[in-house]
C-alpha cells in the first residue's frame, strides 16, 4: 500500500450515492439541448433506437471498464494510469483523461450562467421579453450580465465541491436528481398534451427505417460519449470513491437507464413542444444553444402558460447543469489531490482559478472578445469541440488500451467480481473492449475533425 497522505480517500456512501452522482454527472446539458436536437435531425425513432443499443453495448463497457480501474486503482485517472503504465504513450491517456474536465468545466459554467439569467428573468414574470427576437443575441454579446451569471454559477458548484464528497457531491446530486425527475414528467407531460405535439412525439418514438444513414451511427454515438460521461476521468475518480461491496454491473445498469430515460424525456418534452409549435416544421429544433434560449421560450411564449413552464423548465436545466458541473470539478480537484499531494480546500481554490480564468474567455466569446477566432471558432465552440471531439475519443482509446492490452480483461473481470457471483455481460465487455470500443472512438475523432475543417458535411 502506498498511502501518502494522511487523508483517508473519500467514499459514497453506498450503491445509491454513487447512482445518483454518476447520473447527476451523466444528466447534463447534453441531454436537454444535443439529445432532442439530433434525434430529430437524424431520423427521430430510428436515432433512438441505435442510441439505446450502443448504450447498452459501448456504453456500457466503458462505464464498467472506467468504474472497475478507478476502484481497483483508489486513484483519478492519472494515477490509475500510471499504475499499470511507468512509462510509454499510454501513461499520458491518464493526463489527457484529467485535462478534460478542467477544459469542459468553464465553458460549461459559461452557459450554466446564462441558465440562471434566464430561471431569475421567468421568476420575475418577463417570459415575453426572453420570446422577443435578437433577445439571446444581445444578453450573450453584453460581457458585464454574462460575467456576473457565470461567476454565480461556478462559485455555486466550488462551494459543493469544498464541502467534499459526501457532503458536497452526493447530497447535492441525491437532492437534485428526484426533483429532475418530477420536473421532466410534468413539462414532458404538458407538451405531449399540447394540440399538433402527437406527430412530434411519433415522430421521435416510432422507427422509421427510410430515415436511417451512417450519419445516424456516428452521431448516436458521439451523443452517447457525451451523455454518459465516458473518456472524462468522471466515472475513473467517482469509481475510486465507491466501495468494495456495492456491485459494479448493477450501478452501471442503473446509471444507463436513468440516462437514457432522462434523454427520452427531454426528447418528450422538446420535439412535441417545438412541432406543435411550428406545425409540424422539424428544422425548427436547431442546435444547441439556439434550441434551449430561443426557440424553447418562443414556444412556452405561444402556449400560453409561459412563466410557470418557463421557471420549471429552467429549474430543472439548472439541476441538470449543476450535477454535472460538480462531477467534473470534482475529477479535476481529484487530480491535483492525487498528483500533488494537496488538501481539498486548496485543491478546489486552484481549479476555481483556472475555471473563472478560462471561463472568462467563454463568457466574453461572444462580445467584448467577439474578433478572437481559433480555426473559425469563438472560444466557447473551440473548447467544446477541442474535448468532446477531439480529446474525449483519444482519451477512450487510451482506456480500452490500457484495459484489454495492460491490465487484461481478466483482472478487470476480477474488480467486477468482488461481492458478485457473475460477471452477466462478459462477453459483450471483453468483445467491445478489445475491438469495438477502440474502432469506434476512431470513427468518432475522425469524422467530428473532418466536419470542423469542412472536408465532410454532417
């Protein structure tokens, strides 16, 4: 045993603990604003149909390779590495694993930021302002009130983060993910009742073979990395806080089925709303952002109850962002904790640095630092492509690597094993982790770079 700190590492509490973490940490932004939005480009229910299988397949060995190194090692992603690797390439997958977060989290905070902004401006009844056009435009493009709100939010998720992890993570995550829940049902409920919604939600439920491509794949699956927190270093330091006795295999079904529920419902919610809304019209569901600030409260605008919706909706985003953002701030403090032998607090308050620093740039992308462009990018969209495009699959690499060529599947099988009397989905794992995860994660980096340089349209 190699203990250097006097601390003793932190724990969940048990199986629920991590369950709602790592949901929590899968439950992001990501759900809410890229799951509705791709699954109407790329063909409604036939996108959710390969969606749930590779969650079930690709996901799902990711998550129980990352759970299993984590436990196994008690370490964050570099020092899990480390311990298999002493030295070659593969030992710098456990960096680029901990570089990710501290990446993702500013920009993540930036829009968390712009969630608040719009949660206080529903609270105050002013709805029809936030419907108005150029709305979104202006509020991004005034550096002061996108500063403020994302300074609130990421002194908000460094506060939870200082409490610890029991504390801070769990309790958080415990208390925001059944509100989540309810929440989604109430809005995914109200939309679907809305008149016109039914084609929006046959559109998005009911298979429709003519509407498959490629493009249908490649876009599942880059939805799914992001979805379920693979090739973060989330799962690898959440893994290491989980005890010996809590099985493995169950938290991870149960982290993918409260995933990809919350997905359906954000699709149940959005697709009816908007198609009601436009007639029936699915361009309307545009990326990202544009989704979420300007069509959503357009259409809560034309349904008459806007404010109420309004405040639910955005409640509910804002526990979704929260959870998230806490996941990967806690990866990223786990880190400096493992690798340079600090204290928690003084951990938690570098990494705030970094985030309000990087953040910053975020914040102002869109105004005051508007002219700064890196490959036809404002920071926001770079630093998103950057990890979720290029890092996120290299990191997941990295991982089958290291697991089915350095360690071996039999002694992850081992890790699994502990407290259980099988290992139910063996083959599936060690099959995906030798050959399909890796081809996979290659297929991903190659046609996300090939789009962001315009030599593939997607």
């Amino acid at each position: 045993m190699e203990e250097h700190h006097n601390e003793k590492r932190s724990t969940f509490s048990g199986r629920l603990g991590f369950v709602l973490s790592a949901a929590g940490a899968s439950v992001g932004l990501g759900n809410i604003w890229r799951f509705p939005y791709l699954a109407a480009k790329y063909g409604g229910g036939i996108f959710l149909l390969v969606y749930i299988v590779l969650a079930l397949t690709f996901g799902y060995t990711m998550i129980v390779a990352e759970t299993a190194l984590g436990r196994m090692t008690q370490k964050s992603p570099v020092g899990a590495f480390r311990k298999f690797t002493k030295s070659g390439w593969l030992s710098f997958g456990g960096w680029i694993n901990a570089i990710i977060p501290v990446l993702i989290v500013p920009y993540y905070s930036v829009i968390g930021g712009w969630v608040i902004k719009y949660l206080v401006e529903y609270i105050k009844g002013n709805g029809k302002a936030l419907a108005g056009d150029g709305y979104f435009t202006s509020f991004i493009s005034n550096g002061t009130s996108t500063e403020l709100c994302f300074l609130v939010f990421t002194f908000f998720t460094l506060a939870i983060i200082y409490a610890g992890v029991r504390n801070g993570v769990e309790r958080v995550s415990s208390m925001m993910m059944p509100v989540l829940v309810i929440l989604s049902v109430i809005i995914a409920v109200y939309s679907v009742t809305r008149p016109g919604a039914l084609e929006g939600v046959k559109y998005f439920l009911v298979p429709n073979l003519s509407n498959f491509s490629w493009m249908t794949v490649v876009a599942a699956m880059g939805q799914m990395f992001y979805s379920l927190s693979i090739a973060m270093g989330i799962l690898v330091t959440f893994g290491s806080y989980m005890k010996k006795d809590i099985s493995i295999e169950d938290s991870t079904r149960n982290v993918e089925v409260f995933d990809t529920a919350i997905a359906i419902m954000a699709g149940l919610m959005i697709i009816p709303a908007v198609f009601s809304f436009s007639g029936g019209d699915p361009d309307m569901l545009q990326a990202g952002p544009s989704l979420m600030f300007i069509t959503i409260p357009k259409v809560f605008e034309s349904m008459g109850f806007g404010t109420l919706v309004g405040v639910l909706f955005f409640l509910l985003v804002l526990c979704a962002a929260v959870t998230s953002s806490i996941a990967l701030t806690e990866s990223a403090v786990s880190t400096f904790q493992d690798e340079l032998k600090w204290g928690r607090k003084k951990s938690t308050v570098v990494v705030g640095v970094i985030m309000v620093v990087l953040g910053t740039l975020s914040s102002l992308g869109y105004g005051p630092l508007g002219f700064v462009k890196i490959i036809g990018m404002q920071f926001l969209d770079f630093f998103d492509f950057l990890t979720n495009s290029v890092m996120m699959p290299i990191a997941a690499i990295a991982t089958c690597l290291l697991v089915s060529r350095v360690i071996g599947v039999k002694k992850i099988e081992q890790e699994v094993l502990v407290g259980e009397a099988k290992f139910r989905r063996k083959k599936i794992f060690n099959f995906m982790i030798r050959y399909l995860c890796p081809i996979f994660a290659a297929i991903i980096l190659i046609s996300s770079v090939a789009n962001a340089f315009g030599w593939i349209k997607m």
